[in-house]
C-alpha cells in the first residue's frame, strides 16, 4: 500500500494552567526591558518592541490595534491574548496604528527602557500559558509566541522582526499544524453566501489526501477532510465541529441542511445504501464530480470525537487515476 501523506490542521483547544505565585512580591523591581534596533512588524506594520535577555518582546496590550483581543480577566488575574474571526476572515483594523520606530530623546540601543515588576498575573496566546513580563501596568510578551497564529521571522540584514497572519491557523484557534502536502496534488476552494466547494486534483504519489477549510460566516473553526482511497472505492468525508458553532452562520446552516436527509448512521447499520429517493434529496445539497462528471454514490453519517462526518462513498466501477480532479459541492442547489 502506499505511504499515506497528508496535509492536516488541527483545531484543539488548550485549557490554561496557572502558574504559581511569584517567590518575591509583587511589584519588585526582578529586571529590564532594554531599547532595541529590532523593528517589529504586524502583517506589514510596525509594533513597540523592546528586548528581554537577549529576546524581542512586544507590549500585548499594543495587539488589540492589531487584529488581536487583549482581554484581562481581573478575578482570575488573567490576560488571554487571542486572535478572533470576524466576517470569515482573521479580524483586522480599519486602520493600523500610525506607529514609527524611534529611541526617545538621549536614549540608546541597550539603555533600560521599562522596570520589570514580580507579579503573579497569567499570561495566555491561544490558550497556552507563555512568559511574560509586568511593565508597570503593561505585559510583554515574546514576539515568537504569535507564531501560533503566523508565521515568525527575522530578517538579519534589515533586523526586521516579522509576524505574517496564516488564516488557517487562526481558523484553528491557533493550534494548527501544517504537515506537507503530498508532491503533485493540487487543491483549492472556494465560497458563496451559501455554499462551500473544493477540487484536487490526484497524485500518483499518494493515495489520500485531508485538508481543512477554514473561510465562513462565523468565529469558529471546522474541518474539512476530503480521502481518496484506491480500494475498495474512493470516497469523500466532510467533518463538522457543531459543539463549536456559534449562533447563524453558513456551516450551521449546512449542518443542519445534511443532518436533515435520510441517511444511513454508520452506528446503525453497515448497509450504506441510499434509495432513489434520498440520493435525489442528496442531490440538492452535495454534489461530487469526476473530471466533470457527476458522481453516483451513497452518502452516510459516522461519528468522531467531537465532530460529526458525512462520509460520500463511491459506486463501484468509479475508477479515481493519479491527475483525476474532483469537485465536492456542499450547499443549496448544489
């Protein structure tokens, strides 16, 4: 059998583990953020930085003018520093901040910029407790720690600390892991106001291939995971997340459109066969194609750990050849 590859995202969401308290009090003076020529960057646009041993940090507060909620939890001395979706897309500002990199007058790289106060206050980015320091009111963090929302950078020549937004990473709740993509498959999505489609294209190095498509009307993430299988058919399963849904949005909609039909449960039964009726109810809301062509086959629900699969199965004598392109449809009119 070949090697399986993948290109798999995972959205796991991690509980934050409390740190204990400082050994000296708070509000002692432990250290100091020292002034850097590091110029730090946001998606383009340049953010506060300073350096920290030796590291570069940035204030989290400055990242709410950034894309990211910087939201303090007074009860549990807690600041939770996440990057939130807003209109299907990683949240960013109608504006950035107009924000130029300068030391203060009679200051020099190196100089002591901010006290570092002992605190016990808890700091999170996606849900996983990272260092951070008080500056008086303020809390830096390591620039590196977005990196679960992008991807983190330096540039040597122009000391250029750079932080790019990877959406699929957000969709994930930052906790998205790339592995490759199998050499010589393609892919690519695309969505309307109320319908979700993909297409790839076969590889002959690899029988299977999953993916997660994170783009849609809500704040939430989902996978999608399309395997082709050479034996016994090839089939294509879409998994949903609904405990993670919140309120309307177009994956909920298709949720609830596909779990309406009349099909089979794989916890029922082992026979996946969909009468006339219900593939032409199918029909109307996920199509497959094969170079084109509609594809026949029966459509059954499986379960998993926290999500819900709609798995596609398809008939017999439906041969998939490396460079075949499928199209997946899910939507009304589909």
């Amino acid at each position: 059998m070949k090697k399986i590859l993948s290109f798999v995202l995972s959205a796991v969401m991690l509980c934050a583990t409390f740190l204990p308290a400082a050994a000296v009090p708070n509000g002692t003076v432990v250290n100091h953020t020292l002034y850097t020529d590091i110029v730090a960057m946001i998606d383009g646009h340049p953010i506060r930085s300073y350096n920290v041993d030796n590291r570069t940090v940035i204030v989290a507060e400055d990242l709410r003018a950034y894309g990211f909620y910087a939201i303090w939890h007074a009860g549990e001395r807690w600041l939770e520093v996440v990057r939130p979706v807003e209109n299907g897309e990683p949240l960013t500002p109608a504006s950035y901040p107009a924000y130029v990199p300068a030391l203060p007058a009679g200051m020099k790289v190196g100089m002591p910029a901010h006290d570092i106060l002992a605190t016990d206050i808890v700091t999170t980015v996606a849900g996983d407790t990272v260092e951070s320091w008080n500056i008086n009111g303020e809390t830096c963090i390591l620039f590196r720690d977005l990196e679960r929302y992008g991807e983190v950078g330096f540039d040597a020549e122009t000391r250029t600390a750079l932080f790019t937004t990877e959406p699929y990473k957000v969709f994930a709740g930052g906790h998205a892991v790339e592995q490759a993509v199998p050499e010589g498959w393609q892919t690519g999505s695309r969505m309307t106001a109320d319908s979700m489609s993909v297409t790839f294209k076969v590889s002959g190095d690899a029988d299977s291939w999953s993916g997660f498509l994170g783009a849609d009307k809500s704040d939430v993430s989902m996978d999608m995971i399309w395997d082709v299988q050479t034996a016994p058919a090839a089939k294509v399963s879409v998994a949903f997340y609904p405990a993670q849904f919140e309120g309307q949005s177009l994956r909920q909609d298709l949720y609830t459109a596909l779990s309406a039909l009349s099909i089979p449960s794989a916890t029922e039964t082992i026979d996946f066969t969909n009468t006339p009726e219900v593939r032409a109810a199918v029909a109307e809301i996920f199509r497959v194609t094969l170079n084109g062509a509609a594809v026949t086959g029966d459509l059954f629900r499986t379960q998993g750990s926290g999500h819900s699969d709609f798995v596609f199965l398809f008939d017999q004598g439906s041969e998939v050849k490396p460079g075949d392109e499928i199209a997946v449809v899910i939507g009304k009119g589909a």
